[in-house]
C-alpha cells in the first residue's frame, strides 16, 4: 500500500503547495548547472583557430590564437614544429589541398592551415588534436598572411622550427625506397648556420629562395618578423643599386623594400614579390646562410656567385627552364603546379601517389611515441 505520510504527502494533499515545490526545484537545478555551463562562458567558445567544421568562419577582425590541443599541458616549449599552409581558392589549389591532406599530414607537427579569402575548403580537414585553421580575409598576400598569423598573441613563441608554404605547389613526393619524413627534410636543412630553406633559388632580380615552401626556426624567423635596426644597415648596405635589372626586364617592376621582412601587409602583387625577393637578402645580412633543394644550387660552391644578377639566368620554375629541362618532383619533393610546368610527370606521379596509398603517417613519427 502506498504511503504518502510526512511533508511530501501534506503537499500533495495541497495542489497549490506542491506545485511551488516542484517550481523551486526546477530553479534550484537550473541554477546548480549554471554552475558548470554558464551562460557567460559561451562566448569563449567560439574562436578564430578551430577544429575542422562544416560551416565556414567568419572573417574576424581581431582574431585570437588558442593553443593546439596536442600542446595546452606543456610548460616547456619542444622541437615539435609548427606548419602553417595557405591557401586561396582556386581550382589548382583545391586539387594540390586534397593531394597534401592525403599525403602529407602526420602526428609529428602542429598543422596551422591559413583560409584567405571566401571558401569552404577547410570541410576537407580532418578532425585531429594537431589539425587547425584561420579563416581570414584574402589581404597582405601569404607572406603577409603568415606574419599576422604568427605574431597575433605570439604564437610563433610556442615552436622553435617552422614550415610556411602554399597552395600553389603539390607534394609529397617521396620514391618508394624513401623512409624518410618530408617535414624532416626540409627542417633538417635548417642549421646554426643555414636560416632559410626552400625548394629553388631563384636569380633574378637579386638571388633569392622562392616564396612557395620555406622551412626556418625560430631565429630565422625572427629576423624576418622583427628585424633589428643593425640587421637593417647591413641588408640595405649589402644591397647592388637599384634598378637592379634593366627596364626591359620583367622583374624591373619589382620595387624596394619598403619594410624589411615579412611582418608588414603588401596589398599589391609587385609589392608582396618584393617582400618574397629581399627576404633572403635580410637572413644573409643577419649572418646567415639560404639554402634550396634543388640540385643545381649545389653543382658549385660559387652558386650564389655566378648566378647574382645574371640577366639570362631563367626562373628554374619555368618549362625547359632548369638547364634544359624540368625540376624533377623528386629533386625537391614538392612540384610547382600552377604553370604548366612538367604536366605530365606532375599528374603521372600524382596517380601513382594515389595509388600507392602514400601516408606521411607511416613515415613521420612523432616525438610524443618515441
């Protein structure tokens, strides 16, 4: 038989009386969740750097840069590097992002992707701890885009190596014997002596490493973001006069520098080349040593020396323009895609990647499983 003896059976007697108390207990447990999830907090969910979603971001306008999943415990700053990829949508690029999802994210890095300008191409991005995006408006070009991004509540200061690179290229291309990581290549090409490493030098107007991969740490990088005014002097003096080429050439629309490095926000294609070209010549006045990929850099020890404003010297990125022929994917691992350039090679090698179920997982390990 039930019993409803005590206060809880008086208040049922009284309908009036126990609707109040079911009411009081109602605010009672909405109040005790607030304690957990308060309406106040939901604002900080929202940030600017965020796993891979479905819905595309808003630009912001003063963005914030939350730690990587994979990083928000350590007191101490490791040898993980940190990859930053920008990309602007284009047919190519959207074809090269698929290729570098695919092929080239591992566990052994923080891949930071950078979104310029109106797409929903970071849908394709996995949903990893070590995986994160900017959505941000397509201004300052990519070196620009890689600045801001890095020095917005000092990012850069959690890594001490550094990949920076674009859509424009595809890659990895790795032979079959080949154990080796791509990341690890290029990084380890990055000395006490050697600041900046790329895929290609070119010669014109002044030698410099091509814009599209380049692999630093955080010295490096740091000249380039913030240069010191002795740094400065020494770039500016070391400098040929300028024109640096005849009126006739192509590369006679390059302008000066207006700000040394890459922290500074180029709105015009000539101007952003600028920032590209004299990067080079910034690390050089700092001290230090480029260094590219390609074979040809390292035929000669005078390189640098024979090559410096040799007026029929070609963009190696060119068709028949690398002595003759054509930089082999295999010689830098990645393959500039955006000109044609090689096309057959480029799309053989992409099928047979494919195919082969090429994974960087299998080959990048990280330092956390070590």
């Amino acid at each position: 038989m039930a019993h409803n003896g005590g206060r809880f059976g008086a208040a049922l007697k009284k309908p009036w009386l126990g609707a109040s108390i079911v009411c009081l207990f109602i605010i009672w447990i909405s109040l005790w969740a607030l304690q957990w999830n308060p309406v106040t907090k939901l604002a900080d969910v929202t940030h600017d750097i965020v796993a891979p979603t479905t819905k595309t971001t808003v630009f912001p306008q003063t963005p914030t840069f939350p730690p990587f999943s994979s990083r928000e415990n350590e007191t101490a700053i490791e040898d993980r590097p940190l990859i930053v990829y920008a990309f602007f949508e284009s047919a190519n690029a959207r074809i090269n992002l698929k290729f570098f999802i695919a092929h080239a994210l591992h566990d052994a890095a923080d891949f930071l992707f950078i979104f310029n300008g109106e797409t929903e191409a970071m849908s394709l991005l996995p949903n990893a701890t070590n995986i994160r995006y900017v959505h941000r408006a397509n201004d300052c070009y990519d070196l620009g885009s890689y600045a801001a991004v890095l020095v917005q509540d000092d990012l850069y200061k959690q890594y001490n190596r550094f990949i920076m690179m674009n859509a424009s290229i595809r890659g990895p291309f790795i032979p079959y014997w080949s154990d080796g990581c791509w990341s690890d290549r290029y990084l380890s090409k990055v000395t006490d002596s050697v600041k900046l490493v790329g895929m290609t030098i070119n010669c014109i107007p002044i030698n410099h490493i091509q814009s599209m991969i380049l692999a630093t740490d955080r010295i490096g990088l740091e000249i380039l973001l913030f240069p010191t005014e002795a740094q400065i002097e020494t770039f500016r003096d070391s400098l040929p006069p300028y024109p640096y080429v005849p009126a006739n050439h192509p590369a006679y629309n390059v302008p000066q520098l207006e700000h040394p490095g890459i922290n500074s926000c180029p709105n015009e294609y000539w101007h952003a080349v600028s920032v590209e070209v004299h990067a080079s010549a910034l690390i050089k006045a700092a001290g230090y040593k480029i260094d590219a990929m390609m074979a040809a850099f390292h035929k000669s020890e005078t390189y640098e020396e024979e090559c410096e404003g040799d007026m029929s010297s070609p963009d190696v990125l060119y068709e028949n323009s690398y002595w003759g022929t054509n930089i082999h994917p295999f010689d830098t691992i990645f393959a500039k895609s955006n000109r044609g350039t090689n096309a057959k090679v480029l799309k053989t090698l992409t099928e047979w990647t494919d195919g082969r179920g090429y994974s960087s997982y299998d080959v990048c390990q990280s330092s956390l499983s070590r």
